[in-house]
C-alpha cells in the first residue's frame, strides 16, 4: 500500500464520521481520485483503490451540516465482549460504568445486564457482567435468583441500573414468568453491594417495572435516582386495539423521582419518592416485551429528558431535582425526524442528547437546547433485520473520558466501544 | 441438489456430473441471536407454551444450559417439502424430500477468553426423494435442499478475527462456499435452489463446487478496511469430491474424505453495503434504506471437458471420433449480487420491500454446460396487516446453455439423424411464494412453480419424439426449529 492510498484511506475515514464539514467531504473525494489515478499494475492495489473510489462515489451525496456535533468525532467501534453469561443469560440492556472502585468492580468497569435466559425469555435474565476496560477482562459481577421474595414477581434484569459513588449497584426488575406481559409482575429495585450480593429489594405502589437508563445525581452520602415505570395497567400483548391491530396503548407510565440516603457503611435508604413526569404512553410487544418511555438524562441545569418511544419524542421535564408535583408528560424538545422509537439515552459534553433508536441502528445526536436534531450515525447494521439494525440496540453510557460511548448490541450480544480506544 | 439426468450426456463426455447444487434454508445459531423460547420445566415443560417459543423443544432438556458453560450454542432444524408438477417433466406427480441441519458453535472467548475465535461444525440429514432428478430434468432444480440420501458432515471450520474493530477474520477448514460468496439474503427466501447457488457454479465447477451438502478444506480471509466495504477471498480445493467421475456425493457419502488432491478454486468478492457502521445521517435523509452490492469472480485450476471436442481433435458426437473429450486447463466467472431495500413502512419499519439480482457468466463456453444465468425478484415482508412476520416473494431465474453445448446438440443431430435431438439454448422458471410463520419455530410454505423449456429444450427420454414439457410445479415446505 502507498501513502498516497493510505492517505485516501484517512481521508474517507474522515468523510464517514465528519461528513458534517462540507469541506472534509470535497478534500476526501478529491485526495481519493489522485490515490486512484496514481495507482499502479499491481493487481491488490487496483482493486483496493478501486474499492476506495467507488466508495467515495457513492457516498459522496452525503450532506453537509455546519452544526458541531459530538458523533463527528467518533470515527472507531470496536468490539469488547461477549455479554453472554455462563448461564446462558443473553439480551443485553443496561450500560453503566462505575465510578468507584469497590468489591468486584474496579473504578471505569463497564457493567451490563441481560434480561433474558438462555431460553431467551424476556423478562427472566438474572446476571450481570463486567467488563474491566485496562485489562480487557469480562466477569460475572452478579448472578441473582429467580425469584426473591422481596421483588414481586421475580427477576428480569433491565436498562435501569446505576452504580452509586458508594459502591452500592441498584438494578431495575421487570419480571414474567412466560416471556409476555401476561404474565409480567410488577418487580422492584434490587440492591446490591459491590461485590454483586443480594442486599435488598424495593417495591411498592409507585414502582412498577422499573424499566428505562436511570438518572443520576449522586453526592455520596445521598443520592437520587430517576427511573422511569412502565408496567402500571399494561395487559397481555394478545388484548389488541382494534383501531391499529396492536396491542392497546396504555398512558400510565411515571417517571420517578427517588431520594436516597447512604449512611457510611450502610446500605442505601429509599428516604423519598416524588413523580416527576406521568402519562407516558406505553403498551406491550411481542418482539420486545414492553414499549414505555426507556431513555433518561438529567442535565447540570436539571432539566431532565426522557424518551418516549411509542410518541417517538424526547420530552423535557423541568426542575426535576426539586420539582414536587408530576410534570405531566413535560415539553416536546423534539419529535420524529431521525428518532425511530428512541430508547436509551446519554450526555455527551457538548450537553448534546444521545439517543439509541429501537427501530433502526441508529444513534441521534439533538441539542436539547435548541430542539434541534443534529444528526444520526449508524452504530448497528445489521441488515438481517428491516430496517438494519432494527431491534438491536438497548443501553447506551459514556466512556469516562467523554471521548466516546458504550453501546450493546442485542444480535450478538456483545459489548461495543465507539470513539477512542 | 440432484444429478440431472442430462449428465448422461456430460458423463458420457467424460465431464462433471451436471447438478445444480443449493444452498439449504438459512439456520441460526440461537445463542447468537434474540429468539424466544420458554424455560419448560421438566422434560414436558416446553409443551405449556408452544405458542411462545422459538425452539419446538424449548431448552433441549437443558443441554442448552450445559453446552452455554463452555460456550457452545447449539441449532437443530428440519425442513421438509412435498413438491409435484402438475404439467410436463418426464413424469407427473409428487415426491417427499427433507433435510435435517444440526450446527454447533464454540464461542472461544466464552469457553476459554481467547478473543475472536469461532469454531462449526454442521451435520446434514438427507433424506426423501428429488423431484427434479425424478420428474423435471430441469437445470434451475426445484427444490434447494434437494441432494442425494445420506448423513454427512458439511461444515467444520474455525474463524479468528483480529486487527483494531475487527477488521479481518481468516476462516480455515472443511466450508461451504455458498454460505458466504454469491449470497442473496432475499434470496434465501426462495425454494428453488438457483436462488441459494446459481446455476452457472453449480453446473460449470467440478463436483458442483464446495456448496450444499458439500464443502471443500480452504482457506477463506475476510477484511474490512473501512466499513462500507469488505473484500474476501479464499482458496479452496479444486473439487469438493475426491474423484471426478460419477456423482459427487457418492465419491463421498460421509463428508469425511476432505480431499486435497485437486487444483485450486479461488474466490474473490468485493462488497459494498449501506448503511456502514460510522456512517451519519441527516434530518430529511429519509428512511434508510439498506443495500449490499456484491461483486466478484472464481477461477479453478482442476482440468475441465472440451464440451464439443475430443481428444484427436474430432467432434465428440462424430461416430469416427474417441469419444474422450478435449482437456482444458482451468475455468473461471465473473458475477455480480446486489440486494436493495425498496420501501419500508413508517409506521411499522419491519414491513419492507426488497429487490435483488445476481448475474454471472463465463466467457469460457466451450468447457462449460451453462455460460451465463442470472436469478432475482421481490421480497415484501409483513405482506398483510396482522401478519407482519410473514415474506411473500416473487422472483424468476434464466440459464443459458452454452454455444458449445448447442453446437454439440446440432452434431449429435446432424451425425444421428434418427435420434431426435434438439439443440439446448435455455430455461427460464418464475417463482411465488408465501412463508407464513405460524410460530416463531414453525413456518409453511406453499410454493408455486413455472419452468419454461425444461433443461433447455432437452429431449423427454420418455417420449424421445419431443421435448421435456414445461412445468408447473406447485408443493409445500415446512420449516422447524427444533
């Protein structure tokens, strides 16, 4: 390979993640075209620059948009691990990474749960992995049982989860026994110490099927938490509205606030409980059990937003770390566009939004400021599913560095980086 | 697959058993893939909700859960059809054939936490009859999962990635071609075999080439140097059979024999697929609509048969001639796929329209049956509102015998005037066909077929007067995930 190709080969991989900047684009296309003119006999090289200016051909209709982004920046997505447990458990869903080192988990492991058995029953996945970035190592940091008597309904693992400066690990539950909602429980918090044991479960009237990435405002020695409850009133996906042919639309889901108290040493105390958004809409789903708001960032100004997938828009509840009374289903800070059922949610430093969409592979950058889209990139293509990558996304973290994020991938299981190394 | 009966010609000539090798309905692995099953309890328990599972036999009795502590998932599937023309062939009727696929895989990262390492290893069962053997005698054959009864190994290979973000593997071992080079995924919705392995490959490489129930030892090296675009390439042994006489599959009933004593078969595929892993997209881009362009060529070393020629220079219809056919040294095609989602539905993304092609040629004619086909159609999936996991499909296939083989039939015709012999130019078949899922673990198929001028205007043995009539095949597949 010459340097000159070389440089096409920069310069396209460029244009993939930067096509933001017109100008990148026109100095990729351009630099590729001497790389192929200069080419010589070789037979390698000919198909290799070949290959190269086809491609900058054909993607070369890709549009410009000044706005400044954060997915421009991310150009690598390299897989890390397998999420598979020795159990079988598989269905990745929740991404966080800890911020402290304690028990099993080092400061920075990645951790991810699953929320389906090897039978590959949703609502019965019961582990969750770690995975220790420096040494690329990937362990079993908690396997629960099935049922605890404390958590109505049993145990299924999903996106909400959170690892407290205190070393505590709270993991959301929704439950079913048949892999449906119809037999769904109303499930709990579950938590746990830092060497992944069972230290205790929280239920109650406000909390059912904790389901989306949770909020954080974590300051040690109190914490809250926001998560998102999408399983009030939810039947059987067989109880179908007429009008759709699809399972009913049930607008009961909350998003709730939880203040917590951590005594030195002590396992946290669920102190409060408040509403802070309710009326998200909300409906059971054959292929992924439970459609209800999934996605949840709280910004430095608390503002928080939250996802929701079947209205196919991000809505912003106001003042939510202090607010006392439900926001109702907040404003609309965007909808439609490039959001295909948006789900999991994080904050890259720009204070941009992150959102996996469940309809397509696709990750949507918006400025929540402005309610603008910015753009997508496409972080899963698998073309086995319409559109490509259509289911296959869940959790979503950033690195700890900020220069990328952590993603999962629900066809094949794995733990994904994007940005950095 | 089956042996035609036309290779009486081919082998009469010395050449390749004429076939048309398939390419077996598509299997996943389901510890890889999201596909629900319930947790039976007891051995019974996967009966409390056939409704709900993936697996007819949910968790195998919980050999599922044994094999996942050393990272091994596990497949098993049976796929049986009745086919039967209603109208020409040699003969008129239905036939029963069927295919068991057993494949587990080992996951080295899982087992042991080695990174990248994947091994296979396939099983076939092949059992019923062939209809395109018995009835049709048409070069595009019926059935994709048609091949001659036997238990074999099909696959056994292992695969290591490597490089930063994966961007190449090298697969070594027993493999099938057809699972990776000239694939059409809408393809594989398809009965008829030329939509797994077109004709061209199946009736030109020795032994069919490493495809369906075959494969062949090799060596296969996938990269990626960005994301939009994969070249792989691999060599392979010459003939997947470790004779070239007779039938293929006999010369090796078990899949054991790995022979290596032939030339070589090189692949090459250069492929382009949208969307890439990276790629941005724009408010008022529109719906992504995904696309893979497949572009690539084969060249095997092994000798092939002068298909008009013998030795001594002479026409091999010619009585005066030896009646040993002109060896060439090597053979080779270029061919290109493309598959292009058309539409999709906003509302409920999992309903789309789909269109693919494949085109391949050989400018080799005079060593060679067939010297250009091309296949395609439609796809729409979730045709019908409520059914949204069901694949209609419409497509059409053509093959074109080669100029050499039609001159042949004119000297057979000139030098054996009693004979009635028509030259072979071409065949033509449409295809429609529903795949209705009944349960996630359970489809059926009803599948309607058309073939125009049956192994290109061949002769019917039973009436050697007149030519093989054109078919209307019509039959059943059912598919079950055990």
């Amino acid at each position: 390979m010459t340097n000159d190709s070389n440089a096409c080969f920069a310069a396209k991989a460029e244009r993939i993640s930067t096509a933001g900047a017109g100008q990148h684009q026109r100095a990729g296309l351009a630099t590729c075209v001497t790389a192929s003119a200069s080419s010589g006999a070789k037979v390698l090289r000919f198909f290799s620059r070949t290959a190269l200016l086809a491609f900058c051909l054909l993607g070369g209709a890709a549009h410009a948009d000044p706005s400044a982004g954060f997915l421009e920046t991310v150009h690598r997505h390299a897989t890390l691990t397998s999420t598979i447990t020795d159990n079988g458990d598989v269905n990745p869903y929740a991404v966080v990474v800890s911020p402290v080192t304690a028990g099993k988990i080092a400061k920075d492991d990645v951790l991810v749960d699953n929320f389906n058995n090897i039978s590959n029953l949703q609502g019965t996945g019961t582990t969750i992995v770690g995975f220790r970035p420096g040494t690329r190592d990937t362990y079993l940091f908690a396997k629960l049982p099935q049922h605890l008597p404390q958590c109505p309904g049993g145990i299924g693992l999903t996106t909400a989860m959170a690892v407290l400066k205190s070393g505590w690990v709270i993991v959301g539950s929704t439950p079913s026994r048949d892999g449906t909602t119809a037999t769904k429980g109303d499930g709990c918090l579950v938590v746990l110490d830092s060497s992944g044991r069972f230290v205790t479960a929280w239920a109650g009237p406000n909390i059912n099927d904790p389901w989306g990435n949770m909020g954080i405002d974590d300051h040690g020695a109190s914490a809250t938490l926001f998560v998102s409850m999408a399983g009030f009133g939810v039947p059987s996906p067989s109880v179908l509205d007429p009008a759709t042919g699809l399972p009913v639309v049930v607008k009961k889901s909350i998003v709730l606030r939880l203040g917590l108290t951590i005594p030195d040493g002590k396992p946290p105390v669920l102190a409060s409980q408040t509403i802070v958004g309710s009326g998200f809409a909300q409906r059971a789903d054959r292929d992924n059990f439970l459609l209800g708001p999934t996605g949840i960032v709280l910004a430095p100004d608390g503002t928080l937003y939250v996802t929701d997938g079947l209205d196919n828009l991000i809505a912003a509840i106001p003042d939510a770390l202090t607010r006392t009374t439900s926001a109702g289903t907040g404003r609309v800070v965007t909808q439609g566009g490039l959001l295909s059922w948006p789900l999991a949610m994080a904050l890259s430093p720009q204070g941009h939004l992150l959102v996996c969409n469940g309809k397509d592979g696709r990750l949507v950058e918006v400025d929540p400021a402005a309610g603008k889209q910015i753009y997508a990139q496409w972080i899963n293509n698998d073309q086995a599913q319409s559109p490509p990558g259509n289911g296959d996304l869940f959790g979503i973290a950033m690195t700890p560095d900020a220069k990328g994020f952590y993603y999962v991938m629900d066809d094949v299981n794995t733990l994904m980086r994007a940005g950095g190394r | 697959m089956r042996v035609i009966r036309i290779s009486a010609i081919v082998t009469a000539l010395g050449g390749w058993t004429t076939q048309a090798l398939a390419a077996p309905p598509p299997l996943s692995v389901p510890i890889n893939v999201d596909q629900a099953t319930p947790d039976g309890q007891g051995y019974s328990g996967f009966l409390s909700d056939l409704s709900r599972t993936n697996f007819l036999l949910g968790n195998l009795f919980g050999i599922r859960t044994v094999l996942a502590r050393y990272g091994i998932s596990l497949a098993v599937q049976e796929t049986s059809e009745v086919l039967g023309n209603a109208t020409g062939g040699v003969h008129r009727g239905p036939t029963y054939d069927g295919l068991t696929q057993a494949i587990m895989q080992l996951d080295t990262q899982r087992a042991f936490g080695w990174y990248g390492g994947l091994l296979n290893i396939s099983a076939l069962q092949i059992h019923g009859r062939n209809l395109s053997t018995d009835n049709l005698l048409s070069l595009q054959t019926a059935s994709g999962i048609e091949a001659d009864r036997s238990t074999r190994l099909w696959e056994a290979w292992y695969d290591q990635r490597f490089l930063d973000e994966d961007r190449a593997d090298i697969k070594i071992g027993q493999q099938s071609v057809d699972q990776e080079f000239i694939y059409s995924p809408n393809g594989a919705y398809f009965v008829n075999t030329m939509f797994g392995w077109p004709l061209v490959p199946s009736v030109d490489l020795p032994g069919g080439g490493p495809a369906y129930p075959l494969s062949d030892l090799g060596i296969r090296l996938r990269y990626r140097p960005i994301n939009a675009i994969a070249l792989l390439a691999g060599v392979f042994n010459g003939n997947p059979a470790p004779t070239s006489d007779g039938d293929p599959q006999r010369a090796d009933r078990s899949g054991t024999s790995f022979p290596l004593n032939g030339g070589t078969l090189t692949f090459v595929e250069l492929q382009y697929s949208y969307p890439a892993v990276g790629a941005l997209v724009y408010p008022g881009d529109g719906a992504p609509l995904g696309h893979t362009y497949r572009v690539g060529f084969w060249y095997d070393s092994e000798r092939f048969s002068d298909q008009r020629i013998d030795t001594g220079g002479n026409l091999l219809a010619s009585p005066a001639g030896i009646g040993e056919p002109f060896h060439r040294r090597g053979d080779y095609s270029i061919y290109a796929v493309a598959d292009q989602m058309v539409w999709r539905d906003s509302a409920l993304p999992n309903r789309s329209v789909s269109v693919f092609g494949r085109i391949m040629g050989t400018p080799e004619a005079d060593r060679n049956l067939a010297d250009f086909s091309f296949n395609g159609g439609v796809v729409y999936h979730g045709p019908f509102r409520g059914r949204l996991t069901d694949t209609i499909g419409l497509g059409a296939g053509y093959a074109h015998v080669s100029h050499a083989v039609t001159a042949f039939d004119r000297d057979t015709a000139a030098t054996q005037p009693d004979v009635y012999t028509p030259a072979r130019t071409s065949e033509t078949f449409v295809e429609l066909t529903y795949q209705y899922q009944f349960h996630p673990w359970w489809q059926l198929q009803p599948d309607l077929q058309y073939v125009f001028n049956p192994g290109g205007g061949l002769a019917n043995p039973v009436d050697p007067s007149r030519k093989v009539g054109s078919e209307f095949v019509l039959g059943l597949r059912t598919n079950i995930l055990f």
